[in-house]
C-alpha cells in the first residue's frame, strides 16, 4: 500500500488539540501537492450573495468542526484515507473586493488543482464558487451535476443586471458549456419564486427538476434511482447546497427555506451515489455569522466526509 | 386585472432593505384599508401567557423575517399578490396593562376589519388572541375551526380563577357560541396534562382531537380528510400554534412540547385545506426572546404564506 | 392510596417559581427517603469526557427544564406520582479532581440507593456514570440493557492507557460481570469510527447493535421488538445517550452526529419498553455549555418523564 | 457562636453540583424560619413590565448563578455566614394572572418575614415587587431608601390609567407613606424621557436625584457621603434595579440604556454603606431571556453578596 | 409652534407594537418630504467591507431598537421633536451587486435629502457609506467633521487596487475636495496598523489624530475643547464609527479593537458638540450578525438621539 | 536585516482566508524551530479546572481571532514581526485523561522549546498549564513574575487532597522553586475568598498583592511602578489570566468576577512593562464554550500582541 497522507489520530492528539485542517489531514500546499488524488480546498468567498452573506466565513469553521470526524465510514465500512491520498491544500485565492478577478483566481487555482490529477472537494463559499470549479473541470467535456439545493440558482440575472451572483451559477455554467444540462439533476428545490419562469428556463434545458414535494413522494431510494438514470455512467459533479437540508439541520445559512431534507435523508441520498466517478464536489452556502456554535459548519464537513468515502473509494478502484 | 398592491421587489430593493412590513407589502392604515382583500394584521401581546412571556414581540420579528418570502409558490403554483388584493394593516391595538381592555381593543379592531370585508391573517400574540378574533368573525355565525397546536388551549382556569389565559380561549369561545365544537379539529395535541379530565370537555362537546401519536399513524394525508370532513364546506377558520411544530423546527416558543410536527408536514397539512372557505388565520405563539436570531419567526411567516396562498386563490375565485 | 409526594402545582406556584427540583417534586435527602420507589437522582460529573466537556452542568439544567412537564401523559394515560412515590433525591456525590474516587463515591451512593429499594433514574452526567450505576445495581446478577446511543461506547481504551472515559462504560460493566452482553442491545449507533474493530468486540460478546441505517429500514416498531426479544423478561437496565438523537432536536452535547432519530422516534421506541421491568435508567450527556438556552435539558427530561411513567406503572403493579 | 446555616462547602460538593439555593445555603420555609436574621428571598414576578418582560425567570437563573460565590469578602474582610444566620427563604407568592392579587400576596409573605424579626434580601422580579415589600417593612414608619437606577420608576401611572406598572412603586410607595421621599435618593438616572415633568413630582417630594452625570462629575465616594447625609442613621431600604448599570456590564434586562455604571462602580458604592442600618434590599430587573447565559444573573447575586456583607455585619454588630 | 411629526406615543402605542420606524417616527417618502428638517436615514450597506459583511442589516435593527427611546433628554433637557420637524425618510436606494452603481445611488438620493434643506442623520452601513454623503453635502464646500473611530480610514487602496472599501472613505473625500483636512479631527483611533505609513499620509494633509491613548490623557473635556478647535464655527459633519466604542459596549461590529471608549465616555464627548452647526451625521458599522440581540444597535441608536438633539436645537435655533 | 517569518498580507490574502496560526504566522514544527526568537504556543488543556471546563478549546478559537491583528503597534510604534523571529510553535502535547502525565508532556514541550533558545508566548489552557512552564523556565533560577489575575492561585488543595489544579498552581512553583514570591506581584485580585487564611500564605511568602481597590486607588502608572519594583531588572514571566478583565469585557471565562479591569486598563499596564526581560508569557484561561462568538478571544489574543510586541523590542535589543 502506498503510503498516504493520515489524519492526526484522535487517540494521540485531542480533537480539541492542534492546528485546524480538513479533517486533520496534513495541510500540503498547491505546489508539493503532486501525487495528491483527493484535494480538500476552502472556497472562503461570498461576493456573489445578494441578500446574508457570511459563507466567506465557512472554511475556518467547517475545518475546525471537521476534528469531530473519525477514520472509518460505519455504514459504508470504508476507511477512505487508506484508500486514497488526501491532504487538504489550503484554502483557493479570492478578492474580496472583485468579483470578477475573483472568479478568475478560483478557476485558475482549479485548472492547476486539475491538472495536477486531483480531485477537489470543496468547502464554499457561496454557490457562485462553483462556477469557476465547473470551468475548470468542465472544460474538454461539458459535466454532468447531482445537485442538491433548496432553489435552482439558474437565474439570469439579478438587480437589473448582474449576471454573477450565487443564484445564477449553473445558468452560465450552461451557456458556457461546461455544465450538460440534460445530465443535470436538481434535488429538493422549494424556496418560493419570483414567478413561473423561475424554473421555466432550466427544465427547457432538461434538466431534472425534483422539487422537495416529489421527493418526498418518491422516498429516497427512487429519488436516486432517477437522479444516476440523469447522469448515467459518465463523470459527474456533485453539489451540495447546505439550504437543501431544513434550517432546523443547518440553520447557519443566507437563505433558509423551510421544509427541507432531513441530515439522515440527505446522508441516504448521497451514498446512493456509490460508484460513480465523481469528478469533484462542493459542500457551499455554510454561513457561520447565523450560527456561531458551529452545528451547521459540523453538518457540511459530515456530507463532505460522506462524499469523500464515495471519491476515495472510487480512487482505490481506479488503481 | 384590477390594480392590487404588490410586494416590494427584491431586484429593486434589496431584501434587507426598506421599511419592515408583512412579506414587504404596503402599509395601509385601517382608515384607508377599503378594497383590501386580505389584511395581514399584528397582534402583539401576551398577556394570556401563564410561564414565559414573549410574544408580544412576535409581530416585530416575524415582519422582518418575512422579507424572504418571494412572490410565487413554487408547488401550489399561485401568485398570491396577484389573485387578491393584500396589505399590511399594521398592529392591532393593545394595552399591555389590562387584559379585559385588550380582549376589547382587539375585538373592535377585528370588528372593523370584519365590516370592511377584509379576511384577516394574523400574526400573534399568545393564543388568547384568537379569541377576539373569534368574537369578530364568529358573530353572526359560530366558526367551524382547524386548529394546529400541541395543546388544547379548552382549558376551564388558571390558577384558582383566572378565565382568560393563553390555555382556555377556545373554551371560551365555545361558550360563547363563536366556535362551533362539532366542527372543530385539533391537530397534533401532545403536551402533558394535568389529568385525564383535561381534554374530556373538548371530547364531550364534540370537539375532534387528532393527537400526535394518531397523526403519526394515519398520515398527513388522512389525517387531513378526516379534518376536512369535520369542519365541512362552510366558513373556516385556522389557527396555527407554532408549538405544533416540534421544537427542533420552532425553538422560539414559550411551552415547547418534543415530538412534533416538522415544517414539512405542517406544510402538507396547511396544502391539504386548499380550496376551502378560509374566512381568517393566525399564526401564534412565536416568541422572540427564546429565538433572538428569528430562526421560528421565519417559519411562522413561511406558514402564514402557505394560509396566505390558500385565501388569495379563494378570493379570486369569489370574484 | 398511600401518601405519595406530588410535584408543586402549576396552578398554585407558577412553573418559573419555586425551587428547581426534578419534575417540581420534593427534594429528600437520601437518609430519610425510605419508602421512595424511584428515585431522580443527578450525577453531574464529566470527567470521562475525551474531547469537549459540559454534562457536570446538566443536573441543575435538566432540573430547571423539567419544570415545564405536567402531571400526566397524554399517551400512555398515565399520572405516574400517583402510581409511584418519587422524589428527587439530590446529586449523587463527585470529585471533580479525582476520576476512580468519583466512581467509587457515586458507586456507593447508588449502592445505599439500592439497599433503600429504590429504583433510580438518573440524570448524567457523561456515559461514564452509567458505569458505577450498574455496579450497584448488576452486583448480585448481570443486567440486561436497553441503550440509546450514537456511540456504543465499547471502546477499550484511550490515548494509550485510560481504561475509564465515556467510551468505555459498557466494555468495563460486562468485564466486570455486571452486564449481561447477550441481553444487551444497542440503538442508533452510527458515528465514524476508528476502524472495523470498533464494533467487533461487541459483537463477539454477544450484544445486538442496531446501527441507525437499520432503525430505519426496519421501523421503530420493529426495532422495538427486537429490542425486547433481546433483553427478555428479566429486570432491565435503560441507558439513554441524548447524542442518539439528531443534533437538530439535541443540539447540547458534546459528540453530536448527523443522522439521528427525532424525539417524535426516540419516544415512540421508549414507549415501546412498556411492561419490562425496568430496575432503573439514565439519561446522559446533555451539556449545557454547548445549549444555553436549554432546548436540549427539556429534550432530556421529556424522555426522562416518558421513562418514568413506565416505571410508576410497573411500581404500582407490583404492588 | 451560634450555630448559623453555612453553604454547601465548594470543598466538599463541587459548585456545579447540589440543588441551586441563593448562595448554596439550606432552603428553609417560612413556617420553620424562626432564628433567621437575613432571609435571601426570590420574586418571581413581571406583571408590573410595560414593555420586554423577564423577569420572572430571575430568582431561578441567580440561585443558580450564586454558586460562584465563596465565603469569604475579599475587600470588606467578612465572612457574613459567620456573622448572621442566614437562609433561603424561597420564592414569596405570585398570581401570575393578578396583578392586584400578587401585591398581597408578597405582601403577606413579607409581613411574615417582618413579624419573624427576619431582614429580607430579596432578588425580583421587576420593580414593582418593591412595593409590597416597602408596605411591609415600612408600615409603621416610611422608610429611607438608597436607589440605584437609570429610571426614577415615580411615574405616576401607564396607558391612561393602570397605577401599578415597574415604573411607579415609588410613587404609590411615597402616597402611601411608606417611603419617605425626603430621606430618599435616586442614584445614576439617565434614561431618556416623557418629558420634564418626569422628575419634577420627584423633586416636589424632596427626593434627591443623582444623575449619572452628577455622578460621574463628584466620584463615586462623594456620592455616596450625599446619599448618606439624605438617608441618615435611622433604617434604610436599598433598592438596586441591575439597570443602573451599564448594559456591557448587565445585559440581560428590559430596559437597558447606555451609559451606566460598571460593577467596579457599583460595589464601590454598596461598600460605602457599611455601618447603614440596612432594614431590607433587593436586586431587580434581571432578565433572563435576554440573557440565557446568566452573565447578568451572575453580576445581579454578587451585588446581593455586598449587601448581605453588610447586613450580617450589622446583625452582629446588634447582637 | 408648527406642527411637527411626534413619535407614536409609548402611552397609546406599546413599545413593542406598531411598524418599525427610526425613533418611532412617521415614515416619509422623499417625495413627500418637503417641510422636514431633520431625516432620519438608513443606508442598508456593507459592499466596501473587507473582513466580516453585515451592516447592511443595521437600518432594519437600529430602527427596531430605537423603540426604546423617549421624547426628551434627561441631561441636555431637550425635547428633540418639539424643536424641529423630523422624519424617517427610509433607506437609500443601493445596489448589493455593484459597488460603483451603489455609490451614485447613494450620492443622488443624498443630494436630493441635500436640496430639499433636510440635514440627514443616517444609519449605516458600513464606513464606506460617508462618501457619498460628504459629496453631497460637501460640493459647494469642503466639509469640516469630528470623526469617531478606531480606525483612521484614510487608507489608500486595498488588496492592490481597490479604491473604494470601507478603510478608505475619508482619503478618498479628501482627494474629491469634499472634506477639509485642515478641520477634520479623528477621535479614538487604536486598531494596529499596516505600518507607521498607515497614518502619515492624514498627518500630512493636516488632519489631526487623537488615539485613545491620548484621549484617555486629556480627558474627554479637553478632547472636545481641541476638537472645537480644528472644526471651527461652521458646518461639521459628524461621523460616528461604532467601533470608537470598546468590543464590550458594541461588540455587533466587523472590526473590533479592545481598548475603546465606554458608552458614558462617548456620550459625554458628543454632548460636548452643543451649538455646533451640524450640517449631517451617521452612526455606522453597526453589524447585526455579530449581535443578534441587538444590545449595539440600541447603542447606535442611543448615539443617533444624542447627534438628533443638538441637531434639532439648531434648527430651532435657526427658526 | 535578518528573514523573519512574516504574517500572512491582509493585502493579498483576506483576514478571513487561509488556515489559522496565531497572527497568521507561519506554523513551524520544533523540529524545525531553530533561529526562532519568539514561539507561539497554545496549551489545548483544563484537566486542573474545579468548576467550569473549557480553556481547553481556546488555542483554535484563539488562533482563529489573531487573523485581525494587523502588523504594526499604533501605541508602541513597534513592528514587531520585523523585530525578531516569530513562528507558531503548534500545541503543546496533553493527555485529556491524565494530568500528571500532562504536566510531564507540556514540561518536556517547553524545555525543549527553552533549549532552543526560544522565549515561549502561550495560549492556555488554565492556569494550571504556567506551572510546568514556570518549571522549564525557572530551572536553573526562580523567575520573577507579573501576574494579573482576579485569583491568587496559590490555594493549598481542593477536595481534600488534589494538589493540582487551576487554584494551586503558583503555591507548587514557589514549593518547587521556580518562582521566586518575593519577586512576583500579583494584580487585580478580587474574587470572594474561602477565609482570610486565603491569602495569607501568598503574603507569608513575600508576595506582593495588589487587589483591584488598591489598583483603582493607585492608578494605572503607580500600580506598575510598584509592579517593576518588585520584580526588578532580572527575567520575569508574565502571567495574564483573562479573568483579571471584568467579565462585561471577557465574558468567555469559567470563574468570571464581577469589578475588574478595563481592557484599556489592561493594555495600559502591560506597556508599563515595556523594557522588562520577559523570558517568556501567558494569556490563560479563555473558555470558547461561555462565549461561542469569539469577542473574549480577540481579547486575549490582543493581549498577546502587547506582550509580543514587548518580547520583540527585547530581542531586538538583544541582537
């Protein structure tokens, strides 16, 4: 067995103790990062937030609360950093004061993170972060996307205009062509519109729209029966907007909607994507400034560590 | 289409900003309200309240919160502000001094709404409140009632006498021939009791009570049937106690009860009454204190949206 | 009817009034409490606590909350006082600076609170103080036991030697010879792990685990079953770890994990238990630090008032 | 020495755990008080608040809070459970639901505490729990009374008409005759108000008014020499509403306005009481719901512990 | 006396009932704004934040804190509505999405307020939000202005290039000619530094500095004294930087630095701006994430009352 | 100028970026730690606390709240990363279950870190962790030491036999000796005692109190005066305990003491010290779970940064 990166063991050092990483994995920079195949990246950037923002906040938080995790998947029966070499490679440059150039740092640190054969799983960040990941690892081949979420975000534009913000990532990401949107599946929408059209645009693209009522109908089982139906065998992306969940699971976000997905529902759901080829993955939309104590911040690193057993086991399997 | 008022936009001003009114409606005092369809209406008081006061300051809360909600519903497919012609009508009065005078108070004012054929949708106040409401639109006819909650609220006294608390308005009611038993249906009843004998007089006047454990057992669906058989095709009015829904999803409340519903269900349920004659609602029993970042709020205005929607549907229809 | 001590009623001292006891019943200390047939007894103590500590707080929480639970339960119809003569009987004694001397201090106290017939129900406290509670009351033969947890605290050791942490009760108590592994039944594990053989051990000693994936294929009703075809028809202990809930519902702990039960499910299952003979039980690891609003003591004395009807009920039959 | 009630040792039973008692002393009731010379007493009353109540909840949070408390005064070099025999009396008797019928009621209770020949230190409760107690203690000749506070509560009624809210006990006290306004003063006055007739019935009276800036300007020494040339040696009241302070320092309460006293400030003032004839004092206005944590509790039980030093000096001193 | 807007009465109207208003004043649109001389403003703004968003929440918070105050002011003996006609005149328009586009909105609606003879008392936002307002204020003239803040934000760019950030408003006023150097007086200034260049460049325009150290040396009178001097006799702006104050007394703010003023002490500082002609002022970086509960924003307010009445004493003056 | 290891540019990567080290310093393991002047260390342990656990937590909230320091002392006029060589050391090791093995392991961190010729700057933990640092440090001569503190620490035992423990630390440095008593002050004392004994052995042992009456008395300058007496010319260590601060200023503390110090007390103080041969110091006691938001931590951190600032001037000098 090669000899991959490990997580500082709780039974040495305290979960309380040492400095804060991604699951306590050693932090390797971009540059030392060869032979890295699954990157932890922080996205800490909110620009694109046009009501609450505070996601810029949610990588420091999301890394410390990751020391609660342990080593072992229970039910998956995985131990993904035996099966794949992680590391976490630090947080992607922002701007904070321009978007666009923001936007043009991420995508360029991900072109280098892609290049280096790494797979991301990213910590947002407001939804627009993954705009820039999907050009970067959409470019030769429009992706195919699970997408988790209380609203679509394939909004045009906003405030007369603005054509980037964290409700229309996926609008462009499709008229770029990095995203496909027929592969597209979108999981537990339900916030309240501006109108009919809302949707409108993204379902004559194809996408697959379940919003939460179908969801529930269905159970989760045919819920990803029909999602892996969308994205078929090909390599996906996968999205997990934190507002999918009910602000009673994740309270710490910009734009709650009631109603939601339980943690439980959402862990089911996403184990259901064991075995295929996920080609990276976000966790985004944690706002620390709406919940100080970190619950919300405990609950995303718990799907990115969901997400990780499904990617490191598929690393293992690419050997 | 006739000319009705419409929210603020949030692509012209952004949801944190601007005056708080109810769903970013035009405040209209009750001496301009004539036209008006729907009046949303603040009761802020809490004086019926026998262990933690708070929601008095409901009104507050739940009108700034209440700038999340957008314009149209994604799953019943209604444009509320569109259909029916609503404001925010402002706080009714109160005097925080003297609960008789508020009873009184707050009985005229809901008279005067009542004579401008406005249909009221509140936001409380402890669960006293719907009692003049009650008086108001039950005068003429006594109301058949849906009524969510996670206690009866038929309560005879409080503390060796006292008649009008937080816990007795629906008896009240009843004896005063402004709620109609046999059409009544409480829904998710659960708290613990002080004796047997606490819900035989709600059983004995023909009140039916759907607790929790039945709810649970039955499903959301029938559970609803059955509430529709009981209050039938005539006028009704439904009151939401926000402590129906279980504390994890409405912390923000002065007698949590755990075990409760989820927003999910609630929502499911509020759906369910969709093409009834809803002649008003309230919300109650939110109480800021216990939940000063207006996580509860936020779902007590969500729930008078989903009543709002239903009412504006109807409205239209009478048109 | 014997004389039994009742709680301070509501409707002659407000719930916010009065000194804070268990349940509002009066507090006797342990040298005049012959004749008490359960005893609400505290263990405020955490010093088995590996990364975030807290639950030494929850006694004086847990007794401050379970001023709002009533005399009677709405469900199993039952008003426990008057089947059962209960008090609270104080905190069990600690030293805060000294871990073997507290067990033997808490040990010895459980053990006189045995002698007196008295069955305790217990308020943690970390899980650790379910360790001398079965020693006293497993000294003449090995316990069956019903435990609620994330966890299932089996693990062997921590840090390279500490033989005694909340991670380890139930490994001691069955060396010991005071748990009976094969009547032992384990409900809603599901935390990360350090490894595979974090769960063999239990298994190989007999004990059934029911991982929370389990829980809900089967259904609580199932899950319940199986539960007491484990644990039989002999005396049987209830542990009750409040992180077996979601963190949603039980935010105020300190190894909180996604996925858990509602309290809706947790008291259903509990419910269940109804006709075994419970010799006594434990509601551990509630920790105010981390809920200081209390949501989560509630939660905890909700399931200790569920656990307690069942208790009175039994008392009275064997009467 | 006599044998004086002493607390629960931190020595012997850690502070956090032991049920929650003022100061950790035995509770004792009223019928079994005889030989108490300082009874600590809690009010849990807000039936007089106008605007955010809380207060209610105050005895509950500062019994818990006064485990933090040692023997021993640093700066005054007493150790007043050596010097009186004290206890906790418990909580005098409310009707949450009647206003006029709770002013009796703590006044019997305290008429009682009077006739035992016990001095009461009382934690309310809101400011007009000082009535009752003022119409017992100074039924046979109006009292002095030291007054910290932002607001001069001698307003002489609320909302046309209610004579008994937290902001006129004074005044009713002063119309009653049980206070005597010329050998009163009001200390720290600043929040704004109605108008300049506020103060003007105040002054008529004779009482002397400090403002805080009058405060600041002379020093908290000369103060304090000005308020004892007003109360002289005869029996002295001391009233201490915790918004005197500054709300950095006492956030949880109603009526918080900036620029107040510090703690620092504030027990140097007490401290120049000592050798007043202290006939009874109460701390009010902390309120818990705004301030879960019980910072402000905290600061509310060490302002009683100046007092107490200075009244059981005084009770040894009489002896 | 002409009739001026009163504030809804605290008699007739509870504090907690009734829309949310800056003061408890009437709304008035700009439209309809003729005849006011005083508006109360909000700038709900936060897009020239570089570390921690938020105060684009603080109109709405500080409008609803502002409930809390009376009509008339204890020390100054001023009754600021009966001196001059005031109103809240809503929030200026902005842009979340574009920083330049913000800016203009701001300006234009300024210089409307501006041409209108209105002198704008404003609620930030966040420091950036002066800009706009000294360009309009100050186009015929350079403004003199007494500025209150830990931080001098007289920084020239940021993050290589920014121009427009809530650190560089004053630098950028200065360079436009809208703000005179020579009579512009900073108060409080502590936060460490980039370097000792941080401040030379306001040195060398003439700007003078008292940090906090040397305030505390003078005293707060003297501090005044010399402010008086720089600005002179003629229209000062006031601007007032929440964070002037310690972290204790407004900890809801984006930059916190130890060490800072108390309220009392600010207080007293701006009472010592009597008589000035205060042409506009604004209270910003109020930040309600990091202060749910709104303690700074009602520090804010309390700050807003204190500028309002000597404003309003001008105007009356003027008359 | 020597390459000092410089903190992460505000200017290129945002305050809210990038993983957290104190002052965003680089980590630096001690292996590689040679040519480092100055460490920064966090001591992530509370075994020694009686009442209220959780310093424990403190380093990574600590670490956290340091990204806004900025690089240059307004007051000092120091830049003290251009001073000397700094570099976060990481934590100090601890074993949660075992305390004297943990006073083993941080003793051998810090002779290890003494031997490099590093001058240690910790972040506690309580304050149990300063007396193995006192040990390495004061191996070869009693240190002098400063010692701000509401608590002497120099408690004898607690529950009849623990001699270690967050009250007894300096009474085991001076048995030991480490710390010379006739060289050490102690400043700001204050909290109730247990008896007057309490502090007579301090005094017996040549200790120079200092209780906040006398510091008030005194004034800042004098009280430093007296302190630099004291400990005169030779190393001193300097003992920060955050409790000395009142608690409105550092509420995150687990025996808060009403009366203290300012912060801007505090930082007056510590510059009184500048020119001392600090050999090395602490900032202790800081308790996450009592303030989640962080606001006590920035302060602590911020008293840090005048003690680097100090220690860094020094080594200059040295040089």
């Amino acid at each position: 067995m090669p000899e991959f990166h490990q997580p500082l063991s709780g039974m040495k050092t305290p979960r309380f103790a040492g400095l804060s990483t991604f699951m306590r994995l050693p932090h390797v920079p971009l540059e030392q990062a060869a032979g890295i195949e699954i990157g932890l990246i922080g996205v800490p950037w909110d620009g694109g937030t046009t009501n609450r923002p505070g996601p810029r906040h949610a990588p420091r938080q999301m890394r410390d609360q990751s020391s609660m995790l342990r080593e072992y998947h229970h039910a998956l029966e995985i131990a993904p950093f035996k099966l794949a070499n992680c590391a976490d490679l630090g947080d992607a440059p922002v701007n904070p004061a321009d978007l666009m150039d923001t936007l043009e740092r991420i995508g360029d640190f991900y072109k280098s993170v892609r290049d280096l054969g790494i797979r991301p799983l990213s910590a947002g960040g407001d939804h627009l972060v993954s705009l820039p990941i999907l050009r970067a690892l959409g470019a030769h081949e429009p992706l195919a996307m699970v997408h988790f979420d209380a609203h679509g975000d394939t909004w045009d534009d906003y405030f007369g205009g603005s054509k980037y913000t964290h409700g229309t990532p996926f609008r462009r990401a499709i008229e770029e062509g990095v995203l496909d949107p027929e592969r597209t599946v979108q999981i537990g929408l339900r916030g309240s519109l501006y109108g009919p059209q809302d949707k409108r645009w993204a379902l004559d693209q194809g996408i697959r729209i379940l919003e939460i009522e179908e969801c529930v109908a269905l159970g989760t089982r045919e819920v990803m029966d029909q999602a892996r139906a969308v994205v078929g065998e090909r390599p996906v992306y996968v999205s997990f907007d934190i507002d999918c969940l009910d602000p009673a699971f994740a309270p710490g976000t910009g734009t709650p909607e009631a109603g939601g997905f339980s943690t439980r529902e959402a862990q089911t759901m996403l184990r259901h994507l064991r075995g295929l080829d996920i080609t990276g993955a976000d966790v985004v939309e944690v706002s620390p400034p709406f919940d100080p104590a970190g619950h919300t911040a405990l609950v995303g690193v718990t799907m990115m560590y969901e997400l990780l057993c499904l990617m490191a086991e598929q690393a293992d399997r690419r050997r």
